[in-house]
C-alpha cells in the first residue's frame, strides 16, 4: 500500500463468533489509532450482508479485527479475496490452520517444533470417562482466547462437565505445567518473549479484563530460552503459513529446562485491545500502537 495517500481502511470488527466484545474493543482502538496516524477510517460490525457493505464502501485495505470463528478462520478471508481488497493478517490456508489446533500440532511436529501429547475426541466420550491420564486439558479445537476451556486435575474423582456449548469434537491435551510466555512475529521478525502472570489460569477474564494479568515484557528468563521462544515463533510462523502479525504461546517449566519448553497455539489475528499482548511488545521495541497498526495496514494484500 506504499505510496498511497490517506487510504480508506474499513476496519472490520465484531462478528457473530463467542469473541464478538473483545473484537469490539479491538476494531475500535485500531481504528482510532489509523485515524490519528491519518488514515480515513470506517468501522464495519461484520454482519452476513458483510460482502455487500464492502462493495459500496470501496476500501483500498480491510483492517481486520475479527477474533474466533468466521473471522479467524479463514471464512472473511475468503470473502475479501473474492471481492480482491488487500487485507491484514494471515490468508485463508494459514488462517484456517491455526484455528484448528490439532492440525497446528500436526504443523508443528512436521518442523520439529516441541508440543506435548493431544487428541480429537467426541465430547459425550470426554464426559463419560478419561480418555487421558490427568491431569489434563479440555478445549474446542477451532476457538480462541481461552474460550470453552477445562483443566482436569490429576486428584480429579471423575471426567469434566462440559457446557452444552461445547462442540461434538474436542481436543484433549495432556496439561503442561509451567510459565506462560509468549512471542509475537511481525513479519518475520520476532518482536520479544512476555511473561503472562495470574492468579491462576490464563482465562478469558485473565485476558481482557483490566488487572487480570500482569506482564513482564521482556520475560525475565534464561537467554537460552528466550531465544528458543523468538526462534519458534518465526518457525512456527512460517510453517503456518503466517502472514502480518501472529503470536506463538508456551509453557515452560523452568525445572526441566530446554525440555521444558513447549509451544501451545498460534494466534494469526492477536488481540488489540489496552491489555493486549502484541501491542506491548511492539511498544517494547520502539513501535507505537499506532505504527504497529499503519505497519498492518502498509502490508495488506491479497493472495496471502
């Protein structure tokens, strides 16, 4: 997008998926800071008349700040190619990758990447025995943001409750205990490793509620592993497919050392929000928000 004045970006948020507020919140702090770095900005709630909303407006790039399902998934992907307007983040391949976590894994053992044991099983399965050894975890396969997630402790008497919510499908993962890091790719450029501090499971509410978490950006941590964690990420970017901004989380536990690292997701549309995780790593390396969000924007394209 080099080279153009004041572009028009529609900054597309919201969406039907369980991530519907926190990507209000996201649309709405990126557009605010395009249009302080002088873009002309509109902000669209994607909706299944999104494509012909698109249409009229006529944007020269898409900002997009849907998180979960159809927006992160490769699903609005789809849509902005056919319609061929440049986009931010990850494609439709890539996109819809990530999403699925046991595919990741899959990515990710293919490039040597370390990741503990897990398995697609049927929900009513999950419910009626262990199918793994506690401790362990219970997610959907294709959410983010530590949506619909369960812990099965290792003194558990019997199998989780699942919500009705759940899918048909879940991914059961052995529980890896540890330290919560984090890397963010721009690019192909790791920005640095954060340390994510709560009270006890990074959850939803960890996340995006205000004092939830603390994070110690840059981690302090062996530079062995630091730079194990930037290395993986921009591996684990590539392997996916990534593009513009993605981030790769971990576990560590520090008493097995190397051994102890493994990589848990990779996120190719992080979070925008105030408590976000990306924008302070860009922070921490001379990026404003604000140029973070027109460095995205500068890199859309189609065929991604």
């Amino acid at each position: 997008m080099s080279g153009r004045t004041t572009p028009k970006v529609a900054v597309v948020m919201g969406g039907p998926s369980a991530e519907r507020e926190v990507s209000l919140v996201s649309g709405r702090e990126c557009a605010n800071a395009l249009r302080a770095e002088g873009y002309q900005v509109t902000e669209l709630d994607a909706g299944q008349d999104l494509a012909e909303r698109l249409r009229a407006l006529a944007p020269d790039v898409v900002f997009n700040a849907l998180h979960g399902r159809w927006g992160e998934d490769g699903c609005v992907q789809g849509i902005l190619e056919w319609l061929g307007i440049p986009y931010t983040h990850s494609g439709v391949l890539a996109s819809a990758l990530a999403m699925d976590k046991e595919r990741t894994k899959d990515v990710y053992r293919a490039h040597g990447l370390p990741v503990v044991p897990s398995l697609l099983a049927d929900k009513s399965e999950v419910c009626a025995r262990h199918v793994m050894a506690p401790p362990y975890v219970v997610k959907p396969y294709n959410e983010g943001s530590s949506v619909g997630v369960y812990i099965v402790q290792e003194a558990a008497n019997g199998p989780p409750k699942l919500a009705e919510d759940m899918p048909d499908t879940v991914m059961v993962e052995a529980y890896a205990a540890g330290r919560e890091l984090t890397t963010t790719v721009m690019g192909e450029r790791a920005l640095t490793v954060t340390e994510i501090l709560t009270e006890g499971w990074y959850d939803y509410d960890a996340k995006y509620t205000e004092g939830g978490s603390k994070h110690v950006c840059p981690a302090d941590i062996p530079q062995e592993i630091f730079d194990l964690c930037m290395d993986y990420a921009v591996t684990a970017h590539k392997a996916l497919g990534c593009k513009g901004v993605s981030r790769t989380d971990y576990r560590w536990d520090a008493a097995r050392g190397v051994e102890g690292l493994v990589l848990l997701e990779t996120n190719t549309q992080p979070g925008m929000t105030p408590t976000s995780l990306s924008p302070e790593q860009g922070v921490a390396v001379g990026l404003s928000f604000g140029q973070l969000c027109a460095w995205m924007v500068e890199d859309a394209s189609c065929l991604r």
